[in-house]
C-alpha cells in the first residue's frame, strides 16, 4: 500500500520586487493626498465644481477608464502566460497592454487640447487647478508605466519571463494595476461625483 503524503500549500508570496511595493504605497500616499485635498476645496465650494465639472468630457473620461481597466487585463494574461510558460503569447499581451495605455494619452491629449483652446489653464479657477494637476499628475504615471511595459516587451520577447524568472514582469505589472486603480478612483472624483 502506497502511502500519500498531504501537500503543503506554499505561502502566498507577494509578486514582484519588494522594491516595487514600496515605490507603490508612496506613490498611492501622494495620490491619497490629492484626492483628499481635492475632496476638502470641493467641499469648501461645491456649486463651482459642479458647474465646472459638468464642461468635462465624460465620456473621454469612461473611454479612457476601459482603455487602462483592458490594458491591465492584457497585463494579467503575460503574467499567467509566464506563470504557464507560454513564452510565445507575453510579448504580444504587453503590446496589447502598452497600445491601451496609448490609447489612454491620445484620449488625454484630445481632452487637454479641448481645455487649452479655449483658454483654461492651472490658474482659470480651483477646479479646473485641480482637474489638470490631478490628471496631468496621472498621466504622467502612464507614461512611466509605458516606459516600463516597454522594457518588459523587449525581455519577453528574449524569452526573459517564465514560470522561475517573473519578478521584472510581476514588478512592473503591479506598476500597471496601480495606474489602472488610480484612475478608477479619479475618474468618478473627478469626472461624475457631484
């Protein structure tokens, strides 16, 4: 009679560089900021960012949520497809996921030259010093983001990433989801809240 040992479950692990964690939490702190400095001069004056908030494009703004909430998904398949050893499909999951966050600074762009035609800059009123500051802030981290999925394309397609070698894409995808949350939290704040 053979005899079955009971296999132990190894202890859950957090993916990526420990480095990249702590990049993270600061970079949500400074954001976490923000977000509460623009929920504090909201409060002081809502009738003006209602007004104002109501001249944003809503529209580019969901447009641009499902563009990072799919690239982040395309992130999520590299990583499995590394986990699975699928070497051949994670380079053309973070293309995938670098043309979203592509599409995401096209969007913003449009939206940014729309305000900046008409004359609205930093300095027109709070909320719209707030609404460029925050997002511009935001948009830079895509880009960085960008420059990162963009390091991690050129691994993969080495052959770089597979089931014993996925910290730098494990690193630089939890880089990407926390663009991705974000955004999630300042589209409704920024955009639809009222």
């Amino acid at each position: 009679m053979t005899e079955i040992s009971p296999t132990v479950p190894s202890p859950p692990r957090l993916p990526g560089d420990l480095a990249i964690w702590v990049f993270i939490l600061a970079e949500m702190l400074v954001f976490a900021v923000f977000f509460a400095a623009y929920a504090f001069a909201r409060a002081k004056n809502p009738e003006l960012f209602n007004e104002y908030q109501l001249t944003l494009d809503r529209n580019a703004g969901a447009i641009n949520t499902l563009l990072l909430i799919t690239g982040s998904w395309f992130v999520v398949l590299a990583v499995q497809a590394a986990h699975r050893d699928d070497r051949a499909v994670i380079p053309r999951h973070i293309a995938l996921g670098l043309l979203c966050g592509a599409g995401f600074v096209g969007v913003k762009i449009y939206e940014y030259a729309a305000k900046f035609s008409v004359g609205i800059s930093l300095s027109t009123n709070t909320f719209y010093m707030f609404y460029i500051s925050l997002t511009f802030f935001h948009f830079m981290h895509v880009m960085l983001g960008m420059v990162i999925l963009s390091v991690i394309w050129r691994q993969a397609r080495k052959g770089a990433y597979g089931p014993n070698a996925c910290n730098g894409l494990e690193s630089g995808a939890a880089y990407w989801h926390m663009v991705d949350l974000l955004w999630i939290i300042l589209f409704p704040l920024v955009y639809v809240m009222r």
